[in-house]
C-alpha cells in the first residue's frame, strides 16, 4: 500500500505538470519558479548533476530537477554522486520540477584551525570528493581538503562534481587542510577586497581605478619576462601580463621567479591594463623554533631556483638558503626577483635551516633578472 501511495504521488506530480503545458495562450502561465510547493521528495544525487541540473535517484525512479537562481541551499551546498537529500519542488512552466529548497541532515565535527596562515586554491573537483573531503584538481596537482560544518558554502551556488571553485583553507590540528570557504570562480575575490571601486597606485605612475568594481582569479606558472614591475603568467587560458602596484598584496606570494606556481587575483583598471591586487604562492607550513641567541643579518643576490618556500641567494661566501616561513616584512619593493639584491635578518631554527625574518630591498643595486642562474 505504501508504495501504491508514492506513485500516486509522482504521478500526479506529472500530471500537475503535463497540464500546466496544456493552458490555453489566454491564460497567464506562471514563472518558471513557482512559489507553492507541490510536494518534496527523497532520494540519492546521481552522476551527471550540474549547478542547473539535478538528477536524483528516488524510491519511485529518476527524476530530473531544475535549479535556479533563487533556489534555497542554504543547508546543502554539495550535490555529489550518492549523497543523500531532500528536494522541495514546484512546477514550472518549461516542462520541469524545480528545486524550491534542498535540504540535508547532519553535521561535520570542526576541529581547530591555524588562521594565521590562510591559502587559496583554485582548482576542478574531482570524482573522489565525498560530503567530508574535498578532492581539488590545481594547477600544482590534486589537493586534499577537509570540509566542515562551518566551511562557508556563501559564495557558492552548488558544488557538483567536475565544478571549479576557489577554496580558501587554513591546516587543522588533524594535520589536514580545511576549506574555510568555497565560491564559484569569478564569483568574489580570492581574498578580501573592497567591493567598491579599487585604487591602485603603481610605480611612477598616476593612480589607476578598477573601473567595474570587480576582480577575478587566476593560476598560473611565472615567465621569464617577468621583472619587479610587471608579472607575466602562463596559464592554461593563455598567458596573461599584470601590474604590480603599490597597493599589490604580496604578503602571500613576493618572490617571482621563472617557473613558480602561484595565484593572481587581479582587476582591469582605467588605463585598460590588468593589475594584479593579490598574488598567493604555493607555501608550506612550519613549526620550526628559532634561536633568538643567534641573530645573523646576510646580503646577496637572489638566485632562479628561489622560491616561496626557499630564498636561495648569492652571497660572498657562497650560496645561501633561507626559509621564508618566518618572514615578517619586505621592504624596499614589492616582490623580489633573480637578480635583486637584498639584506637579510635571520635565525637559526631547530630544523637546522636558516628563516628569514625581514627581507630589505637593495634598489640602488637594480636587478639583473638574466644573468642569475
């Protein structure tokens, strides 16, 4: 008897549907997202769902489901294979269900987070990626990331597999890295930014405006072209040309040699040129403890093979590396490239590396970016 009921359900579910489409021209059809609700049904997502399109798998057969822009998902952002869900739905006048609200029960227990050292990662989710884990393909290779109750899904219409996002995460106490937030790429910057119109000061140059208010994300590795001034960035949409500006953010990502990997979250300013607002390089954490008795300062070169992890430089008793995990200001520039010389203060840590403190920049001696191996 019970099942006799769910399909009376569903079929009149369709019939409710099929004469919505035999309304005469003279009667008012409604909008494609109703606001009554006709019913709300259970099932498993199924392979081949989109942001748009929702195909679920329920005790009475597939069902094919719209999902619109006003469609509430507030308690269910991930509609991956499998995963179990509850869709209220209401007719439309295009032939389909659509999603009024879908819903979820349960919840990921949080564990504590190292804020002080946030990354953000751009990258396509892959088939791996369950309701606890985050499977990201990036530029840099496959991520695994830890998704919790309290991961901000806000920016995000819906996570579907094969979907590309910007994840913004921060390593958990578990060892693990952890999404603090997920949004549609294009959808908000990378990192906070005004959303207002930007000003940008670049070097000897007059101020330049974000003329739309908006700014975009890209990854990408570093070219040979690339000076204090200007990065230039191969990606997999082409290569792209961006000024580095006063107002650049390159806490995350200063040193520009060729072939690092790193992120860029740029706009297009009023003199029809891209400037690069945030640069994000790829960094490891540490836990190194330093010895405060053993204060050293060295000036050199940078080297090629620096990199955000490794400053490598080119001293006059010979070559030099430093980590870079500890570094509390740069001055002088913006970012640093082969060829510049700088000064540096450092310590000794318990990993029996260097780490460098404040990098100060050597401007009078220039840079010889071709020169350097």
């Amino acid at each position: 008897m019970k099942k006799y009921k769910r399909s009376a359900r569903l079929c009149m579910t369709v019939l409710a549907t099929c004469g919505l489409l035999l309304l005469p021209a003279s009667v008012p059809k409604m909008d494609v997202q109703a606001a009554e609700i006709i019913a709300t049904v259970q099932g498993k997502v199924m392979e081949g769902t989109t942001a748009k399109l929702l195909y679920l798998n329920t005790s009475d057969g597939k069902m094919e489901i719209k999902i619109d822009g006003d469609t509430s998902t507030g308690n269910c952002k991930m509609l991956l294979p499998d995963k179990k869900i509850s869709v209220s739905v209401a007719n439309g006048n295009d032939g389909y269900l659509h999603a009024v609200t879908i819903s979820e029960n349960g919840e990921n227990p949080s564990v504590s987070l190292d804020t002080t050292k946030v990354s953000n990662v751009i990258g396509t989710v892959n088939k791996k990626t369950t309701e606890n884990v985050l499977y990201l393909d990036t530029a840099q290779g496959e991520m695994e990331i830890k998704l919790d109750r309290d991961t901000d899904f806000s920016s995000c219409s819906v996570l579907v597999v094969s979907g590309k996002y910007v994840v913004r995460c921060a390593r958990g106490e578990d060892a693990y890295m952890h999404a603090l937030s997920i949004a549609d790429v294009g959808a908000t910057p990378a990192v906070e930014t005004s959303q207002t119109d930007v000003t940008a000061k670049t070097f000897n140059q007059e101020p330049v405006v974000n003329v739309t208010g908006e700014t975009r994300t890209v990854s990408g590795t570093i070219k040979e072209s690339t000076n204090e001034f200007m990065l230039n960035l191969g990606t997999s949409e082409g290569d792209f040309t961006f000024k580095i500006d006063d107002s650049t953010d390159t806490s995350k990502g200063m040193i520009l040699t060729p072939d690092n990997k790193l992120m860029v979250t740029y706009f297009r300013g009023s003199d029809n040129n891209l400037h690069a607002s945030a640069i994000t390089g790829v960094k490891d954490s540490s836990s190194a403890t330093l010895d405060d008795s053993s204060p050293a300062t060295v000036t050199g070169t940078v080297k090629k093979k620096s990199t955000e992890n490794i400053l490598v430089l080119d001293t006059t008793a010979g070559e030099m590396e430093l980590k870079l995990d500890k570094v509390e200001s740069l001055s002088g520039c913006k970012v640093l490239v082969a060829g510049k010389k700088v000064s540096v203060t450092c310590k000794r840590g318990d990993d029996a590396f260097m780490h460098a403190l404040t990098v100060k920049a050597d401007n009078a001696a220039g840079s010889t970016a071709g020169d350097e191996k």
